[in-house]
C-alpha cells in the first residue's frame, strides 16, 4: 500500500510557445476493420437475411469434423516445430440451417436440409431443398434475419431470391415481410417456374412502417419439390451510393481517419492456411464469392470485400492499407506453413493485389478493377506483411515478400510484424524494414504508466505503426476509464509521432448480438449504431491535431512518503518437474531484525497459495499444480489448441508473511532454483492479492519482449539464459513494470543465491550475491498528464489534458514566449458521473464530448480539470 500521498498545492502546466517540437502527421490517426464480432452482413454490408446462401456452416477444405468438433489439418507449427492438434471448439457443423425456420400450418407436413446437387453457381454450392409431402393450410420458410429485419418507412429495399422446382411443385410462392404485430407490412406472391431450371425472383419494396422486428416469410402453395439460394434483401439508399449501411459507414466517415487497414487482424493469417482471406474471391459478382468459415467462427460471405474496402477508403477520403498473408496461419492456432518452396503463389498474389488497386487499366489487375467499376486506382498506401507473426520463419518469407514487392511498387509503404524491441532479429535484412507493427491490449494502469514509453525509443531507419491497441480487460475495458486511459496514451504518440507515423484502435464494429471480443470502438444492432466513450477519445484526437507539437512541463504537486504493507515471496515457475527453494528469508529495518525465518517451525505465521512443503529447513515448491495457459494473448473461450489454451503443470504459488506490516525495510533471501526455473519475486508493500510491489527475478524467455512496453518482441531460443532483475508495481491485478536494477546476471543451478531488497521512502535497491545493483525511484502511478501543440491555421494552442483520478485537478497553466493571448476561446470535456459510465442505445451520447466558449485564457490562469475527464482547451494565441 502506499501512505502519505497528498496534493500540497496545484499542479503546473508550463509551454513554452515558441518551442515548437515536432511535426505531427496529417495521417497520424486511422482505422482498422476486422471481419469479428459479425461486422459485416447485417453491419457494415447491409445485408438482412442471415445464412442468406446456406453456407454457414461451411469449414475450410482442409479441416475436417471430428466427435463433432472442427479439427485442423496435423501440419508443424511454424513456432513450435510440433503438431499443435488444434481444435475449433463451441463450433457447431451440424445445423446447417443456422437462421432459418420451417413451419407447418394445419396438416400440413415437409422437410428441409441443406444440399450441394446441381447448385446455382458452383462457388457457393449449396442451397436449401424442401420436399413438401402435404399442404393443408401453408407451409412457410422464415428467416429472421440478423435478430430482426429493420425497415424505415417511405425507404426501398431490393429483394431477391432464387428458386428453382421440378414438375411436381404446381402453385405459388407468396413473399412477404411480417412485422412486429404479425400482420404482413409486404407481400409479393410468385408464379413459378418448375421446368427444373433455378429462377430469379425480385421486386423492389417500399415500407411502409418503421419497424425492427420484422421478418421473411416465403409461402409455398403446393406439395412437391423446391431448391431456394441466394435469397438477399438490400436498401437502396446506402453511403455515396456503394452499397454500406448508411449510418455505420457514416459514423466511421465522421472519425475522418486518414487509413483503413483491412481485412484484419487473425483473420489474415487464418487458423489454417487455408482459412486465410483470398482477396481475388472477394471482387466482382456477389453470388460467385465463395465467402469462407471466419477465423471467429462463423461464414464470412466476402460481401465487404477488398474492392468495397477499396471503394470506401475512397469515399471517406482514406489511405487504403492492405494486410497480407506472409505464408503463415496463426501461431496461437494451428499455426501451419508454406515451405518457401511454396511461396511463389503468395507473392504472386501479393504483386496482383497491388496491381488491382493502383496498377494502371492496361494491367491484368488493373484491366480487373475497370471492369468492375472503377478505372482510376484506388488510394492505396500501405501493405502490412503478415499479421503478429515472428521468429526465423517469418523472416525468411518477409524478406522474400519485400524484394519482390518493393521492386515492383515503390511508392508503397511496406510494414513488419515486429514489436518494439532494442534490436531488431539479425534474420530480417535491416535495409527491408521500413515500419514496425506493436500491439497493445492492456489495462488501464498499463496505459496509464506507458505514456513516455516512446520518448526513450532510438530513432533509427525504420517508424513505428501501433496497428492494434485497446484497453482490453476485465477492470476499465468499454467504459469511461479505459477510454481515459488511451488517450493518456495517445498523448504519448501524438508527441512521439517522429517515430508513431500512424496508429489505429482494434478492433472496430461489434453487432451486440455476436460479441467476440471484449471491447470494441462502435457497437451496433439492426436499427441503430453509437460510438462508445473510446469512439469520442478518438474522434477528439482526430478533430483536434495539432500541427507541431509544443515543449510542455507538468509540474505535479503528489507527494509519495513511504511504501507499507506485508512482505513476501512468489515462485513463478512453468513446468512439470519444477523446484525452486527458499530459506533464511528475513526483514530487517535499520541494524534491526523484525522477522527471521524458522522453518518449519513458523510455517504457521506464512498463508500460501499453490504447492509448496518443507526441504531441508526451506520453503519448497511441492506437487505442480495444472491450470491453462493463454500464451498471453486474448482467446476466445470457444476456441483452444494445444499451443494457445492447453494444459500445463504449474509448480509454486505465492507465501505472505501474515499480521506483520513493514514500511522501510530491508528485505532478504536464499534462492536455489532447478533447471525449469522461470521467475522468483520477493514481495514488498502488500495491500492485497491485487496489490504490492515486487523485486523480479525474470526469465527473459516466459514473456515476449515488449509485452508490455509491445506486442511480439524475438527470442532466441538457443542462445544461454541471463536474468535480470525489475522493480514492478501490481495495481488493481495489473502488473506495471517500473523498471530494471542493474545488469543482467547469471543464477547457477543447485547453488544458493542470496538476495536483498531494501525499501526506503521512495527510493528501492537490489543486492544480489553481493552485488549492489543500484536503486530506482518509485513516483506513484501518474493518472494526470498535459500536451500542447499548435494549429498553425487557426494561430491556436492545443492543449490537451487527462485526469484519470476521481476527484478534480487544479492547475496554474502558463503560456511563455507568447505575443498575445485572446481571452475567449473553447473548452471540450469529455466526462461522466462516473468512470464505469459508457454509451448505450438508450444513451448514445452518455460519454460524449462538450464544447463550450471560454472567457479567461491569458499568458496564466488556473483551470480545475473535472474527475475522470479528458479535456482539450483551444487557445487563440500569436507567436
């Protein structure tokens, strides 16, 4: 716990006006769409009829069903050299006619199933076939669309379906859209075509009700035998008139984001090589784009596929950046491979991809593109190569995916996987690597404590892209909090944007009836769309660029007296033949002993968690204790293979040393550790389980460098283990690194290794063997945090500021080097009752920004920025 942290007087924002810093990109801020959380078909593509083609339930052609499960073709991983067994779990092959319903009114008596025999068009082979034995009353086919079909009044919809029926079908086919009340709001009766041939079937409707609980009812009026497929309801008023959902693509247009990256994420990597994106599946007509079983578990039809992306970056007046399969499926999956052997087709494709949305008319991409629609080329800029992939094997064929795209198009900009790291893997070709890619979901705290994360980084040859961040977890994530918290961390790119070219949030749409992840920018159902509190963060961002940024100093009045609590010890090993012992463990303050250890006659004063017993007079680890591991990233609770969620023998656990309290102290230990040692902590500061600070003793090798400060850092597996040891503060659960003591550092196996912490006011040190390690200073959790830039247009400072306590925060801010201020200029707060708040449906703008005029700005004045609240003040003011 931490005691005696009082504000004495108001923090100081000092900016000097004349200092200009950097230059922040014009396209600094963009957006990333994902086929997740069901964003297209009922979402982004307005479609409204679900299973619209009967191929929900379809699985890539290599995986096959076992015991009822999707099992992945028993290829090595690219990562682990081994077969990983994956298993899509929670997918069910077998209902096949996933949204629709038969009903049989009166006496009436049919069967439907799904069928590939004589299909309307061989991309999509199946189709629905109903053999109707009796009709006494109706037999009627319902689809209720994506949970309910939305109309508007006085708006159109183009409605189609094919059908095809042999000679024993004799009577109609009735349409009809049925509301809420259940009385029909449309109805369209059909004559049919049994000559055995499939048969279009359209009408253009006019609503004459709003209502978002309506659905599909096809009437068959006869017995006999019918084929339907393709059966599709559209609006015809869509965004600039290429076919989006008007009021989600405008409210991503309202972002005004300078990129789209598309199409994802895991989705291009696949969970096989197989289930990967095909682009060229994904342009021209409709009805042949064979769709594909989404990485996140259900059919992606490729409706919003790359020429609509496409199209939509040039819409909104966005950059397009294409993210591409580097040869690799997922390494959290099945995570399968092509030989390099097999890579020429992926490059190809590459090559031709580009071709198609820059390559001039007389190319065979380009001459594609004309056909379909759109003669001039399409603003791409970016291809990302590969999605979080890395290691040799990755290297090799990003490499090879560069050479031959950067000599066939320059003017791109081409972006590596790789995570901030201090060097880049010798097996990339230094002079390949134009930008990087990190990723960051993480807790609030973690943002929070990495808004300088970027400051220290070396500028070198290549920039940095922030592909994916979010907070992302149990505490904060989706609310107020979590969006404080990202835009503390946002101030850090903004001001590092030398080295952060560009940045985009993750992921982006969520249909609130098919949520796959936990948080997401904008949610949506049939009828109606809203920006969360992380929406609002970014479109203030975006609204609010400045042109350089302005040297800035916040001076906060905290003051951290001492660090208390109990003290500790943690064994953080992985595996199944694991030992860690500890012994002589004691708390001195001063050249007084507070606490010397016993064993085993104290064991009494220690309460343990996990597996530990008495050796020869030391603690222990005893029998490993089984649990899942997640490899550290976000999977979903349906899906599971032997690499991302299996079972593994844990051994150790944490000891307390219960009804002692310590402040200053000093703290010592004898360690021995096995072979499978990966980690010891001693604990200091305790408040509770989810509170305390420690002295780490790490395995570089059990967390992937930069995770945080980045996702995906390179390990060399071959290469000898040195530990190091870090100073980290675990707050609320969340662990935040403040920092290593020293060098790293050899730890013998079977050898007695003494170590020391001491603790004294803010100040912590490590000893270990003997050796002072040095000292860090501990300055609290900071949650208040200033920018300034400037907008050279307007002759206006920007300054933004976050406060992510709950109570107010006074400032003095100062204006230094400045011509003249104007006193009246403009106040936007983004604020809330409470930082758990967020938007809804019935309150989309529950968490949104405020803009008021201000009378008051001068060279200084204080303002008191509100609890839980980000906050950007515009400043008329001449250099």
């Amino acid at each position: 716990m931490i005691t005696g942290c009082t504000k004495q007087k108001p923090s100081v924002v000092t900016i000097d006006v004349a200092k200009n810093g950097i230059e922040v990109p014009k396209g600094l801020w963009g957006i990333f769409y994902e086929e997740i959380n069901r964003a297209g078909d009922g979402g982004l593509w307005p479609e409204m009829i679900y299973n619209m083609g009967f191929e929900e339930k379809n699985i890539p052609p290599t995986s096959y069903i076992e015991n009822g499960e999707v099992v992945a073709p028993k290829k090595p991983s690219y990562l682990f050299g081994r077969i990983s067994n994956f298993i899509f779990y929670g997918f069910s092959p077998t209902n096949v006619t996933e949204g629709w319903t038969l009903e049989n009114k009166g006496n009436s008596k049919s069967g439907m199933e799904v069928v590939s025999d004589n299909p309307l068009n061989k991309a999509n082979p199946h189709s629905l076939f109903l053999k109707i034995d009796a009709n006494d009353g109706s037999v009627n086919l319902i689809n209720e669309g994506f949970k309910g079909i939305s109309l508007v009044k006085g708006e159109k919809y183009d409605f189609q379906f094919y059908l095809r029926a042999d000679k024993s079908y004799k009577g109609k086919v009735v349409a009809s859209l049925v509301g809420n009340t259940g009385s029909a709001v449309y109805s369209q009766e059909y004559d049919v075509n049994n000559s055995g041939t499939w048969t279009n079937y359209k009408s253009v409707i006019t609503s004459n009700v709003t209502d978002n609980a309506v659905k599909l009812v096809l009437q068959f009026k006869s017995t006999g035998k019918v084929w339907i497929d393709y059966v599709s309801l559209l609006p015809e008023t869509t965004f600039k008139g290429h076919g989006l959902r008007q009021d989600i693509a405008q409210t991503l247009a309202d972002l005004k984001p300078s990129f789209i990256r598309w199409p994802g994420g895991c989705v291009v990597e696949g969970f096989t090589m197989e289930n990967r994106v095909n682009w060229k599946e994904s342009i021209g007509d409709r009805m042949s784009r064979p769709g594909q079983f989404d990485l996140w578990g259900y059919h992606n039809t490729y409706n919003f596929g790359y020429h609509d992306y496409l199209q939509f970056c040039e819409d909104i007046g966005a950059a397009g950046m294409f993210v591409v399969n580097a040869g690799l499926s997922c390494s959290v999956r099945n995570g399968d491979y092509y030989e390099m052997d097999q890579m020429k087709g992926i490059v190809q494709d590459i090559l031709d991809a580009i071709e198609y949305a820059i390559g001039d008319v007389n190319t065979k991409w380009g001459a594609e593109r004309a056909k379909n629609g759109h003669p001039a080329p399409f603003p791409l800029k970016y291809i990302e190569i590969g999605n979080e992939n890395f290691g040799p094997k990755y290297g090799e064929r990003y490499n090879m995916i560069y050479a031959a795209c950067k000599a066939k198009f320059p003017q791109i900009t081409y972006i590596n996987n790789n995570g901030l790291s201090n060097n880049l893997p010798e097996y990339f070709d230094a002079d390949k690597i134009e930008m990087i890619d990190p990723h960051y979901y993480v807790a609030p705290e973690t943002f929070f404590n990495t808004v300088h994360l970027y400051d220290t980084v070396p500028r070198s040859n290549y920039k940095v892209y922030i592909g994916e961040y979010a907070v992302n977890s149990n505490v904060g994530s989706g609310t107020l909090e979590g969006a404080l918290a990202e835009s503390a961390f946002m101030f850090g790119i903004e001001h590092n944007s030398d080295l952060v070219k560009i940045a985009s949030y993750a992921p982006l749409l969520e249909n609130v009836n098919w949520r796959h992840w936990p948080t997401n920018l904008i949610r949506f159902k049939n009828d109606s769309v809203f920006g969360r509190s992380s929406y609002y963060v970014q479109k203030m961002f975006n609204e609010n660029r400045p042109d350089v940024t302005l040297q800035s100093a916040l001076d906060l009045s905290t003051t951290v007296e001492t660090i208390s609590g109990k003290v500790g010890f943690t064994a953080n090993s992985m595996g199944s033949n694991s030992n860690i012992s500890v012994k002589d463990f004691t708390v001195s303050k001063g050249s007084s002993a507070k606490y010397s250890s016993q064993f085993p006659a104290d064991t009494v004063k220690w309460e343990k968690t996990g597996s530990w017993k008495i050796i020869e007079n030391a603690y222990s680890t005893g029998i490993p204790v089984d649990v899942v591991r997640t490899g550290g990233l976000y999977i979903p609770g349906n899906i599971r293979g032997s690499e991302n969620q299996s079972r593994f023998k844990m051994g150790g656990g944490t000891l307390t040393l219960e009804d002692m309290v310590f402040d200053d102290c000093t703290i010592s230990a004898n360690l021995k550790r096995d072979s499978s040692f990966n980690g010891f902590s001693i604990r200091f500061g305790i408040a509770d389980d989810k509170n305390y600070f420690t002295l780490s003793i790490n395995n570089p090798r059990m967390r992937r460098p930069g995770m945080p400060p980045g996702l995906f850092g390179n390990q060399d597996m071959n290469q000898p283990v040195k530990y190091t040891a870090s100073v980290e503060h675990v707050v609320n659960g969340t662990t935040l690194r403040l920092g290593n003591i020293g060098s790293s550092f050899d730890l013998n196996i079977g050898t007695w290794h003494s170590i020391m912490v001491s603790v004294s006011g803010k100040m912590i040190s490590c000893t270990i063997d003997g050796v002072n390690f040095g000292e860090l200073e501990y300055k609290g959790l900071q949650k208040q945090y200033a920018v300034a830039g400037y907008d050279n247009a307007n002759r206006e400072v920007i300054v933004k500021v976050v406060n992510g306590e709950n109570t107010p925060f006074s400032t003095e801010i100062n204006l230094t080097n400045v011509a003249k201020v104007e006193p009246v200029g403009q106040i936007i707060t983004l604020t809330s009752a409470s930082n758990k708040d967020d938007n809804s449906f019935a309150e989309p703008k529950k968490v949104a920004p405020v803009t008021s005029e201000f009378n008051g700005f001068s060279n200084s004045f204080k303002m008191e920025f509100r609890p839980s609240s980000f906050t950007i003040l515009r400043i008329k003011a001449s250099k």
